[in-house]
C-alpha cells in the first residue's frame, strides 16, 4: 500500500471514529456533517466503500 493509499484509509477510519463518537455523546450536527462526508464524491474518490452502505451499517452499531 503506498502513502496516498494509507492516508485515505486513515481519513476515512477517522470518519468512522468520529462518527461512533458523536453518536455517543448524541451530537447529532456532526453525525449529520459526517453522513454528508460518507455521501460525497470525495468519500468516493478516497475509497471504494459503499457511503451509504457504511452510514447504515454504523447507524446498526450504535443502536
């Protein structure tokens, strides 16, 4: 894996983070800044992941 390869990996795993966090401390401004994140063509661009598959699957955990 190069260096791009990992450093989108790591903004997208930080997404994910951030969005359990928020989730949990019921912050729910940044949830919505997070899914609109996992919507866009710049998630797009950085994975291969289904956005709003990954949305659904951690509105699942959190539950």
């Amino acid at each position: 894996m190069n260096g791009y390869e990992q450093l989108a990996n790591a903004i997208v795993l930080q997404a994910v983070n951030d969005y359990r966090l928020a989730k949990k401390k019921k912050e729910s401004e940044d949830q919505a800044v997070l899914v609109q994140f996992f919507r866009s063509k710049w998630f797009a661009m950085l994975t291969n992941i289904d956005g709003r598959l990954l949305e659904q699957k951690l509105k699942e955990e959190c539950r």
